[in-house]
C-alpha cells in the first residue's frame, strides 16, 4: 500500500501529481535543483529533498540522487511524471530493485516499447497496423536504398530510440537517401546515445491520433478515447483537442478494440498511450507512449475521470475503479501547449514572470507552475503552462478557448500565446479540416 510519493520530476507535471496524491491521502515528495528551490512544487509538496545543481543531467536525470532522495524521506513509490526519466527502463527495474514502487509500467514494457524497431516487431504481432517499411534496423546505406525502393517514396528515416522528432529525416527520391540516412544517424547517435534507425513510407497528409489506454494488474483494459495531435511544429504537438473531429464513432471503436486486445495480450500495466497516424480511413501505429502524456487533460475533461489517481491506484495493486461501460465521452475539449519562447521564432527564453493572471469560468483549466515573481529558469523544456477548456461541443469548446486566451496574461518573458490565438481563428482549425502538415505550412504563409 502507497503512503508515500515521491514525484521525479518538476513543473506542472509534479503540481498535478501533487494535487492527485492529495486527493488520496498520501503524503509527497518533492525533489529539486538548486535553481527550482522556489518552484511550485516544492512549496506545495509535504517535503522537499534538493538533489543537484541547474542541470537536469545532475539532477532531475540522477538516478542515485532520486533514489537517495527517496531513502531520506521514506517515500514508498516514485512517479516519474512524463520526460526526464518516465520512460528509462533501467530506471524503473532498479527503483524496484530498491523495494519501491515504479507509478508506471513494467521495465520490460518499457524498455520494448522505447525501441521503436522492437515496438513495431512487438505490434505486427499483435495484430496493430503499421505503416510500410522496414523489418527491423536498417544496417548501412545499401540496405537502406533497398528497402526504400520496395516501400517507394518518399520514405522516412527514424530513430529507433528517443523522440520528440530528433533523428527523423525524410528522403523525397533516391537521391536524398545518403545524406537524410547520415543527418538521421548523426542526430540519434547525439540525441539519444544510439544511431539504430529504421524506415517508415512517409505518408502524404495524415492526422496524427492517439489513443489512451489503462491496464491493471488482473488482466483488465479499457480506452479512453482519443486525442487529435495534428497541429504540429518540427513533430512537437502544439495544441490538441479531444474527441477528434475527423473520426466516426464507428471508427474510434474498431480501432479501440484492437488497440484493447493488443493490450492484454502484452500483459501492460498502468497508462499508455498508442500514437497512430491516420490516412484515407486507415490507422498505422507509430509508437507506444509508456507513461502519462502532457495532454492527458484533455481526456480527463470527456471522460470525468482522473487519470493520474488511477495510475496510482494500479500501481498500488488495485483494481480498475471503471469498467468500459462506465465511460462515456461527451462534450469536447482543447488544449493550448503554452511555451516561454519568441511567437514568431521559437527561439526559448527565460525571466522573471512580472504579472500572472488566468482566465477563469466553467470548462476553463489551467496546469501550470507559474505565479508572480516566478523566475522561469533556462535550463529546461520551455513548457511553462497548459490551457484547457471544455465544452458541450467543439464549437462551444472554442469560443471558450478565444475568450480564455484573451484573458490570460504572463507578463515578463516572451510566450506562444498569441501563436495559439492566431492557430485557432483559422478556417481550416475552426473546421477541423487539417493534418501534421498544416501548422508548419500555416506558418511558413504567415512568415
């Protein structure tokens, strides 16, 4: 049984944790660096252990640090958030090693689907889609025109580990091959530690939907719907919204079901979120997201349930607290990833927040570590806040989200807030015609 949390990670991911924790009755944990002293969640956490300098390598990344933390304060299980090391395998299989509990999946399960060539292997298996290409990792340059002659172009060369869009180069015809195949490598090898890729037909103009998906320990799954993922920049999400508007109902529950049985035969445990691109009525399985996603709100705001509470309660050793029955989407709901970089350039950037206010009202929510005063530091993510909202529908929902965007101010620091106003005053975003294309297209109009 949890009485004890402690939360490897900082920000808003760690506020939420905070507040699910809270809502149990179990006592937390904050870890820190030095620079994050003020932050949020130490202040709102029960303790609070330092555990290195600015860095993330020295601390939020420092395995024996987090483990000593625990230790010190008698903290009984970690939950590792989303980034830093959410998804690092060799860290979940030693905090169990240690006689504490990993809020998360197996390392197994982890570490399989972390290796996106494993994944792919794992998930033909399992009968999921996938998209055309290679069997396994490509080893040199002639395997490579090879196989990317029988796939035909264009192909994508990706990183079979990491994420976030590193070590991901597409080759429009034969003669790009070399130098997308040495950029690829390059960027994973420096990336990610590992120069492993593989290859994927890249497709024309899909949506990118994901699915999310809640196992226990007694052989039970359900899904919760999906999330639209399309508007994208350089393949980092910027804003999401849930239900898709581009599915039929008839749609989310065929693939659900397969995604349901893929599941239990994996014997998963605990959260996980399958990414899969859409095309022309047909879905293609990219990865396997082993942790809580940055835009899990969404999910929680159609389907009233909190998901993060039940990833602490299956880690725990409790069963489901729903059965598939019991959950039902209804209305819609956007969120806004709001960014401490220039609007116009991207380029991130720190400083003191001077003034803070949110917006308010019914289906407004906001996830963030923010206050006045904050000093936002420079050494990590640029993600400082979540803007959510909800609605009856889609059109509700986003009359809600022009007039929350109008309302919130972060004085101080330059933030995305007004790329997120300009994105959905579009005809295209209004309409919910568009795909992973549109927003960098979009953009480089406006430019």
């Amino acid at each position: 049984m949890i009485k004890k949390v402690l939360i490897a990670n900082r920000g808003e991911i760690a506020l939420r944790i905070i507040r699910a924790c809270k809502e149990l009755n179990l006592r937390t944990v904050a870890v820190h660096s030095t620079v994050d002293s003020n932050a949020m969640h130490v202040r709102l956490a029960n303790e609070s252990v330092c555990i290195g300098p600015p860095s993330a390598s020295k601390s939020y990344l420092n395995i024996a640090a987090i483990l000593s933390a625990a230790e010190v304060s008698g903290a009984d299980a970690i939950h590792p958030g989303y980034g830093f090391l959410s998804e690092n395998a060799k860290f979940a299989e030693i905090v169990n090693e240690h006689g504490l509990i990993f809020i998360g999946p197996k390392s197994e399960h982890i570490s399989e689907m972390g290796d996106k060539v494993s994944a792919r292997t794992a998930m033909q298996k399992l009968g999921i889609p996938l998209v055309p290409g290679s069997d396994g990792a490509i080893k040199d340059l002639k395997e490579l025109k090879k196989v990317a002659k029988e796939v035909g172009f264009p192909i994508l060369i990706k990183a079979a580990s990491g994420g976030g869009g590193k070590g991901m180069k597409v080759a429009e015809r034969p003669a790009d091959l070399e130098e997308a195949w040495n950029l690829a490598r390059s960027e994973a090898k420096s990336g990610f530690g590992d120069d492993t890729v593989y290859l994927e037909r890249y497709l024309a103009n899909p949506r990118h939907i994901e699915f999310q998906l809640f196992a226990d320990s007694y052989g039970n799954v359900v899904h919760f719907g999906e999330r639209d993922c399309s508007l994208q920049r350089r393949h980092q999400k910027v804003l999401e919204e849930a239900p898709s508007p581009a599915l039929k109902k008839e749609e989310r529950d065929n693939i659900s079901k397969i995604i349901v049985k893929a599941v239990k035969k994996l014997g998963y445990l605990g959260a996980g979120t399958f990414e899969m691109l859409y095309e022309n009525g047909e879905f293609f399985f990219i990865e396997m997201n082993t942790r809580i996603q940055v835009e899990h709100p969404i999910t929680e705001m159609i389907t009233g349930f909190d998901l993060v509470k039940e990833q602490i309660n299956v880690a725990s050793g409790k069963k489901l607290s729903i059965k598939q029955k019991d959950i039902n989407i209804k209305g819609h709901s956007i969120e806004c990833r709001i960014n401490s970089e220039d609007p116009n350039t991207f380029i991130p950037n720190a400083g003191t927040i001077n003034n803070y206010h949110t917006p308010g009202g019914l289906g407004i929510r906001i996830d963030s570590a923010l206050y006045s005063g904050y000093k936002v530091p420079p050494n990590y993510d640029s993600l400082i806040s979540k803007l959510i909202v909800y609605g009856k529908n889609r059109e509700e929902a986003i009359l809600k989200l022009k007039i929350a965007l109008e309302e919130y101010v972060i004085d101080g620091i330059d933030t995305t807030l007004s790329l997120h106003d300009k994105i959905i005053r579009e005809e295209k975003f209004i309409t919910g015609d568009y795909d992973i294309r549109w927003l960098e297209n979009f953009l480089d109009i406006n430019d």
